[in-house]
C-alpha cells in the first residue's frame, strides 16, 4: 500500500481487529480514529449446546453449518467444557461440515476437520445458500451455527427445503457499554472532522445509525456522511445495509478484506486530491 493519505483523520468502528486496521491507515499516511461500535457476548448456551451435541450423535450424516469463526470456536468450546469435544468431531467426520468464509475453514482447521463445503467468495448469505444448493438436505439434520445474529434468509432457505433444521446462537452483537466514545465520532462526522468513515461489518453501521437515533441526529449523520465523508464497506452485505440506511457506500473492494478496502479507500482519497488541486 502507497503512502498517500497526507495525515487525513480516517474513522474506524472495528473492534476485534482495531490494531491491524490502525495499522493499515496508519501505513497508507493517514490518522486512524478507531471507535468501537461493538462487542462480542457469549450467550449462556451449555444447556443447548448439550441437546445438540446428543442429536448430532445419533444423526445419520448431519450437515453442520458454521457461519463465522468465532462461532465455530465457541462451539467447540463449549463441546470441550462439556466433554463432548470427540463426539462433535465424530458427528463432522461423518456428515458435513459447511463454512460461509474463510474464517471459519481456518477455525475448523485447528480443530483438525477439513470443511466439505465452502461459500464462494464474497461469502454473503447469498453465496452460503447457493452453496448448500447442491446438497440434498431433506429430512436431514442441518445445524446451523449463527454468527451474532439469526440468518433469517439462511433458516427460510432450509426449512423450505425440508431440512430438519436446529439452530445454534453462542454469542451476539451488542453495542458498547459506553457509547459517549460512538457519540462523539458521529458529532466530528457532523462537523467534517473525518475524511473517510470505513465500517468492517452491517452491525456497526447500524449502531452508528441507533446512536445517533438517540442523540436526535440520524437524518443530518445520513445527510454528512452522504456530502462529505467518504464512505467505504468491507464487502457487499455491509454496503447494502449502509445503502439500506441511507448511505450508499463510496467505496466497495472487489475482495471483502480489510486490506483491500484500504487499499481501494486510499486510491479514492488520492484521486478526489487530485481533482481538488486540479481545480
């Protein structure tokens, strides 16, 4: 990546991985201002987890669909705590296992399974359900991991199939105990203290949106972010939620990663300097 940001304040709302975006702006010549938008909660779930872990023993060949990497870590975390860890491997080697991205192959992998089935890239839900197309799922056992939230597109897919579907919720996205720190990014938003606002997922932006909902500032964040921020989305289901809140996003890698967002921001701001000090 090619330093050309010249010292322009850029707003991140990663939280897990805020040091290695800070990093990438930092490297491109620009100011990093990471304000997480949110936090990950473990959901109390051995309880679940126990009942699921009893079917997919006695499942003929479940199909076992992990959405993200931090579920699939949770799952086995909790088959560990529970001492199930060598029956979920069992129910894997004997079914299927599916993975949306490539988080999730990489997680099952330090468990030693080698996913079956794989999203294609830009691994939206889209991908996942065109995945799961060519594999015969009625009346099988399909258990699917969630990420932060319910997949209702993923389960409506499923059930219309006729797939003996059990779902599986191990944590979920919240916003920040403290969200004075998300306030004040929207008000330097709102005054154009920010060159670029760049959002790593669709909850984000839809924290970003529900703070400023309470501080009677959604419509005039919407109308700034819109005139004078550029705005860059990791992938394509974080750019049509942020189209889906009034803000349609400047800036889209073709490769839903942080560095190819980088990289495709940076070239963005370079050329509207350019046009600037053209005109």
């Amino acid at each position: 990546m090619k330093p050309g940001l010249d010292g322009q304040r850029i707003v991140l709302f990663e939280s897990r991985l805020a040091e290695e975006i800070s990093g990438l702006v930092r490297r491109a010549g620009g100011v990093p201002v990471c304000v997480p938008a949110v936090v990950e909660r473990r959901r109390p779930s051995a309880p679940e987890v126990a009942t699921l872990l009893a079917e997919l023993t006695v499942a003929e060949s479940p199909v076992v669909v992990f959405s993200t990497g931090v579920g699939a870590r949770a799952f086995f975390d909790e088959a560990r705590a529970l001492g199930w860890a060598p029956e979920l491997l069992d129910a894997l080697a004997r079914g299927c296992a599916v993975c949306r991205g490539p988080k999730a192959v990489a997680a099952l992998h330090r468990e030693g399974v080698v996913s079956s089935l794989r999203a294609r890239s830009p691994y939206t839900t889209a991908e996942l359900i065109g995945a799961l197309g060519g594999l015969e799922v009625r009346r099988r056992m399909v258990a699917v991991v969630h990420y932060g939230e319910r997949s209702e597109a993923l389960v409506e897919a499923l059930v219309a199939r006729g797939a003996v579907l059990r779902e599986l919720l191990l944590y979920q996205w919240e916003l920040p105990a403290d969200t004075a720190p998300l306030a004040a990014a929207a008000e330097e938003l709102l005054h154009g203290a920010f060159a670029a606002a760049a959002f790593t997922t669709q909850v984000q932006a839809r924290n970003l949106m529900a703070v400023a909902g309470r501080m009677g500032r959604r419509e005039a964040l919407v109308a700034a972010l819109r005139s004078r921020v550029v705005v860059a989305a990791v992938g394509p289901t974080c750019a049509r939620v942020l189209a889906e809140l009034g803000v349609p996003a400047d800036v889209v890698p073709e490769v839903p990663r942080m560095g190819a967002m980088l990289d495709a921001l940076v070239a963005r701001l370079r050329s509207s300097q350019g046009a600037g000090s053209a005109a």
